[in-house]
C-alpha cells in the first residue's frame, strides 16, 4: 500500500444498502502476519450519522490479511489499551478492502466484545436478525457474518491469535507517535 508510519488512514463502514455508518480518523501503524494495523489514538472523534463519540482510550484496529481467504476475512478489530473497560471489539463486516488510504467494510451488526475483566458477550443479535429481514441480507452474507461470529467468539474466548496479546506492541508503537 505503500503507507508510511504514521500516515493519515481512515476506517468507513457503512451498513447493508450503503446507509452511512461509523467514519473513524487513525494513523498507519505498519503490518504483520495477522493483517495491518491502524492508531487511533484517545481524543479521535468517531462519527456516525446520529452519534459523536470521542475515544476515551487509545486503540489499535486491526484488519485482516487481505492474502487470507475471505471467509476468515469478514471482521474488523478495535483493541483498546489498558484501562479501557473494553479490551477488545470485533465487528463483523464484510471482508474489509482498501480503497486508497479508505479501509472500507459492511457492518452485519454482530459483535463480539471482550471485556478487562475477562467477560465475553455476542452483542446486536437481535439488531442481525431484524436488519436480514429488513435489508435483505443475502444468503452468503448471513452465513459469512454467522460463521466468522463462532469463530471469533472461539478465538476471544481461548485468547487465540491475534486475541493473545499480539496487540501489545502496537500500542507501543502508537504510544511512540503521540
């Protein structure tokens, strides 16, 4: 993509339809083998039609390898630091594209949110059962957004990779750009 360490990226989810969703401002962190790493650092301004929320926290987003296939692809994460009640917060999207310095996505409404404390919810269900019907999600969309659900909800509850800690360094690196 050819970012430099802390350039200017944007994360632009939409919902089914193209209905505007979250616009989130970050900086390149840089990439791994779990995918590439955005910065967003506490005092972001994060905007949805209807809704203005600061961060509190700094946060580094992940999305996934774009080389993987696109049924392990089809989630975005937000891992905020330490002191956060959040630790970690995983949409599940469409399989996340980069559109110039645009990581653009489809939020499907689940979410699989890890607390500090260690508790672990599925959140919006009953938001993903409504919009199908209402939207029209597709078939292929419904099993892509259920299944990549189970196995992140795995992943977060086991700590697997790259819900092990492998967002450490990141917030270092952020750390390092403010």
């Amino acid at each position: 993509m050819g970012f430099e360490l802390g350039d200017p990226v944007r994360i632009e989810m939409e919902k089914w339809g193209g209905r505007p969703h979250w616009h989130i401002p970050g900086r390149w962190l840089g990439s791994d083998e779990h995918g590439d790493w955005i910065g967003i650092p506490a005092g972001t301004l994060m905007v949805r039609p209807g809704a203005e929320v600061v961060a509190s926290h700094d946060q580094v987003g992940l999305v996934p390898l774009t080389a993987r296939p696109e049924s392990e692809r089809g989630w975005l994460a937000a891992f905020h630091a330490p002191g956060a009640e959040t630790w970690v917060y995983v949409d599940m999207t469409t399989p996340p594209v980069w559109d110039g310095p645009t990581v653009r996505a489809v939020d499907l409404d689940l979410d699989v949110i890890r607390m500090q404390s260690g508790w672990v919810v599925v959140d919006d269900e009953d938001e993903f059962e409504e919009h199908q019907v209402r939207y029209g999600y597709p078939a292929e969309v419904v099993s892509l957004a259920l299944a990549t659900k189970d196995t992140v909800l795995e992943a977060v509850r086991s700590r697997a990779w790259p819900f092990d800690g492998t967002a450490a360094p990141w917030h270092e690196l952020l750390l390092s750009l403010l």
